[in-house]
C-alpha cells in the first residue's frame, strides 16, 4: 500500500533508542545531587561512629535518604543501600555505646 | 555549586561540634569520676546504713549473750582472773560498742541520696525527644516520598496519554526503551521526576527525545527550593535532524530568563547569535527575547501562524533553540577542545506543563507549532548573502580555533620529533655491528645537515 505523500512516517527509517552513557556525558550540577549526598552521609556516618556523635549519625541516614530520593535508575543499588547500612549502624552502634539521651537545645 | 557550599557548610558545622564535643567528653570524664566518687561514697553510705541493723541484730545478740554470761557469772563461782579478763573483755566490747554508737550517730546523720545511674530504654522513652523528632523528620521524608513520587508518575503517564495519539500521526515508533524486540508505547523513567520519550521513524529526523523534567516533588529538599526558585514542569523535545537538512540557522526565541541561560551555556549560541531588540515589529510577547546569527531568519521563522501561537500560548512556550552547529555545554574555564567539536543539526522546544481543564487542547497546539516549524525550517533555505555571511563566519570561527591551538600542535609536533630522534640514537648506541653502527651514524649525519640548511620552497612553472 503507497504511503500518502502528507505522511511524514518511515518505517525503514526507525533508530533504537540508545541510553546515554553516564559516564562519556558530563553531569551538570543539579544532576550530581545523589553522589554528593552519598559522601556527605558516609562523612556524617564515620562522624557519628568515631567521634561518637549522635546527631551525626541520624544527619547521616537522612542524606541516605535524600540520595535515594534522587536517585536514578541506571545508578548502582548496592551503593545506596550501603550508604543506609553505613548509617543504620552509625544510629545503633552510638546507642550501644552510650545509650543516653541527646541533650535537647530546650532544656 | 550550591550543593558544593551545602557540603562546606556542614563540614564546618561538624569540626565545630566535634572541637565541642572533645572539651565536653573530658568534662563528662571528670563528670565520671565526679559521679563515681560520689556513687562510692553514697554507696558506702547506702551499705554503711544497711548494716547498721545487721551490725545492731549481732551486737543485741552479744548483748544478750553478755546478758546471759551476767546472769549465769554470779551463779557460777567466780575467780579473780576470770573477773579480770571478764571486765577486760567489757571495756573493750564498751569501747567498741561505744564506737559503734558514735558511728551509728554520724552516719544517721548524712541524708540519702540516690546514685546517678541513667536508666533503662524502656523506662525513660519520654527523655528522648531529640530522636523522637529525629525520627519524626525522617518518617515525614518518606512519606513525602511516595506521594511527590506518586504524583509525578500520575502527571508523566497522563502527558504521554494526552499526546501519544498525535506522535503515533508523525512517527512510525513512538516509546521505545531501546530494549525488547516490539517496542512501542513505553515511558522511559530517568528519576523519580524525569521521564523520557523515543520516537522515530518519520522523513527528516532521525529521532525524536522528549524528556519531562518534573518538579522534584519526591525530594523535601528539592520542593523547599522550588519555594525559593520556582520552576514549572517541562517538556523539552530534542530533535536530531539528518544531515543537511537544514540551512544554516541558528536562532534562539523565548522566555527571557532561559534565552539568556541558553545563551550562556551552549557553544553555538554563544559563538554566533546575536541579540536582536525591538521584538514588537515581530509581534512577539514582551517577555520573549530572540537571539539570531542572520537577520532575515527572523522574518522567515516568524511568520503570522507562529506569531499566533506564540501570542496564544505564551506562558507554555518557554524556549525555541533552532541549530546547526549544536556542539553540547560550553567547557568550563580553563578546559580547551583539542579539537574542532563534531556538530550536528538540531531543534530543541522547551514547553512549560501547566495542569488545566484545556491541557489536551494545549498539548496539541504546541506539537503542532513544532512540527510546522521542523517542517518549515526544512523547506528553508537562506538567501546567497546570507549563506555568504554565515559560511563567513563557520570558516573564521574554525580559523580562531585552530590558531589558539596552533601553539599546542606545534609543541606537539616538537615533543613528537625529540621522541624520534632519541630513539634513533638509542638504537645507534646499541648496534653492535660496526657496519651498520656506521651506515645509521652517516643518515644521522644526514639528517642533521638537512635540517640545518635553509628551507627553500620549490617553484613549479607550468
């Protein structure tokens, strides 16, 4: 069957999709959010483990959190979820070692 | 660059509390000790007060034992010795019970207090109001989460829903993930807030990208700077054309403050268009800026249609980039191509996503400009003086470029050369045959006379 002339459609001239690759593309500020915040919060987990800071390590699991918020799909699993592991045992290990309460600003 | 500040930011705050934090362990070590002397001493106190009874019940007993040894001395018949050691062993009990006594007075004396221990999780969850928030905050984050996650994907799903009919009409593909054997009709999710679209298959273009940049509504922190810095949802349709499909133009037209960012940041705008002023006689909204290499583009992209549609819908329209020597993100400072960039022909349309009763409407007027367009920049063809100007302006531009780096070649080139010539003498010092050692020493010679003569260049006559 003859295509009509006003049809832009060409089937013989279809090109797959090609993903673009991460690592040849430059990443602009906005993009690189999720690794800044997964260094942040490995320095807020290592914070809180050796210098026993509570708060440190509860700042830590929320920029695990805010890592995985932005997230995108091609990026490796594994790294995020041991930046959560990473500050997960930040929070329990200070509890263990001194399971007092922080002092709150208010009191 | 934000987030490089936020980074500073709190690894100040961090050095500052850990500084604290070691002054107020030592205190809380001296606390300790403080507290564990004082446990020692109310403890002492606790026993000492505890065995006091204890210490009473066997002096009552010696008492009553003393009692009965009284009772029962006179009955029995007594000896001067044992009156002696008897009343020996009174005075010392006496004095020992006296002591006791004395004991007893001061120790009763001192209150009692209860020793600083800090008590159990489970007895004391109301002092934990730090964690609590804590908690409260990150339980808050993840409930934002997945509603912005949610809302997003609604909105993404809805947009493709709205405009995939009218795809299908130019495209013989629409929504390929670049995976499976049938695609069709499939979103691509980037990030919880970026989606994107393939479409191919059509005379002119090889593809087609659309990507929807949402709002980060998934992110608390992504949301709080929309506050600051709002932004809407977008659209933006990259289309690759092919090869010399279009003339060349190069021409910029929307939203002020994008036109201005485009500007900045890409290559080409930045080398070759211009701004133009006086956009009225054009007919374009006052919000609108235009930048372009050739002036009588202008007139031949504005025609009365497009002006229409930009009047119509100018809060969806918020960039119009039409190119052909698209080369990417301009470097940053300090970095230099090492070569002249490879450039292809492309029109990029950046439409704001407003929810409204007549967004189909919207949707569809807006592809419809950007289709006319594709097509009508593809019948286009400049003028000669144009095309001169323009042909001017790639060639000085290609000029410029090969001049700042004509200095980096040429110490290329130079190192080259040295690399060459010490490898030759490194070979001519190893060759063990003298022959041969003689033959390489003559060329070296050669060579060195060659480059020591004056260059002359060689005149042919016809």
């Amino acid at each position: 069957m003859m295509q009509s002339s006003n049809d832009p459609r060409r089937p013989a001239k279809i090109v797959r999709y090609k993903p673009i690759d991460p690592q040849t593309s430059p990443v602009s500020s906005e993009d690189s959010l999720p690794e800044y915040m997964n260094v942040l919060g490995m320095l807020f987990s290592m914070c809180g483990l050796m210098m026993r800071l509570k708060w440190c390590s509860f700042a830590a699991l929320l920029a695990s959190c805010i890592s995985f918020a932005n997230t995108r799909v091609t990026d490796d699993t594994k790294q995020i979820v041991s930046s959560f592991m990473l500050s997960i045992s930040a929070v329990v290990m200070s509890y263990l070692q001194n399971p007092s309460p922080i002092v709150p600003p208010w009191s | 660059m934000k987030v490089e500040w936020l980074l500073w930011f709190f690894l100040l705050i961090v050095c500052f509390s850990w500084v604290n934090g070691l002054e107020f362990e030592e205190d809380n070590e001296f606390a300790e000790f403080e507290v564990a002397d004082e446990k020692k001493t109310e403890t002492t106190e606790e026993v000492v007060p505890d065995e006091t009874p204890k210490v009473k019940v066997p002096e009552e007993e010696a008492f009553a034992e003393f009692e009965t040894t009284e009772k029962k001395v006179p009955e029995e018949a007594k000896d001067d010795f044992s009156d002696i050691a008897e009343e020996e062993e009174y005075d010392a009990f006496d004095s020992k019970v006296e002591e006791g006594a004395e004991e007893k007075k001061t120790l009763e004396i001192k209150p009692l207090t209860f020793a600083d221990i800090p008590t159990h999780f489970r007895s004391n969850w109301s002092s934990y109001q730090v964690e609590a928030v804590a908690l409260f905050i990150i339980f808050l984050y993840t409930v934002n989460y997945f509603i912005g996650k949610q809302r997003n994907q609604s909105l993404a799903y809805r947009w493709f829903d709205d405009n995939i009919e009218f795809l299908r009409d130019q495209f013989a593909l629409v929504g390929d993930d670049g995976i499976s054997e049938n695609p069709d009709g499939t979103l691509i999710k980037e990030t919880d807030s970026s989606y994107l679209v393939w479409c191919s298959g059509r005379v002119g273009i090889s593809g087609m990208l659309s990507q929807m940049k949402l709002v980060k509504r998934q992110d608390v922190i992504g949301t709080v700077y929309n506050w600051f810095r709002p932004k809407t949802d977008r659209v933006i349709h990259k289309i690759d054309l092919d090869k010399n499909e279009i003339d060349s133009v190069i021409f910029v037209m929307g939203n002020k403050k994008s036109v201005a960012k485009a500007v900045k940041d890409y290559t080409d705008l930045a080398t070759y268009a211009i701004e133009r002023k006086g956009l009225e006689r054009f007919g374009l909204p006052a919000s609108f800026a235009l930048h372009a290499e050739i002036a009588e583009t202008i007139s031949a992209i504005l025609d009365p249609f497009v002006v229409q549609h930009l009047q119509k819908y100018e809060k969806y329209i918020d960039l119009i980039h039409i190119t052909d020597q698209f080369c990417g993100v301009k470097l940053q400072e300090g970095e230099t191509y090492t070569r002249l960039p490879d450039t292809s022909e492309n029109m990029f349309f950046t439409f704001n996503v407003i929810d409204s009763p007549d967004s189909l409407e919207v949707n569809r007027a807006l592809l419809n400009l950007t289709f006319y367009l594709l097509e009508k920049l593809r019948r286009y063809r400049l003028s000669r003086e144009g095309k001169v100007k323009a042909e001017k302006k790639r060639q000085s531009f290609a000029d410029s470029f090969l001049k700042v780096t004509h200095q980096q070649r040429q110490e290329a080139m130079q190192a080259r050369r040295e690399e060459q010539a010490r490898e030759r003498k490194q070979r001519l010092i190893e060759e063990e045959d003298p022959e041969k050692q003689r033959r390489l020493q003559k060329l070296e010679d050669k060579r060195e006379q060659r480059a020591k003569a004056p260059k002359m260049k060689q005149l042919r006559l016809k």
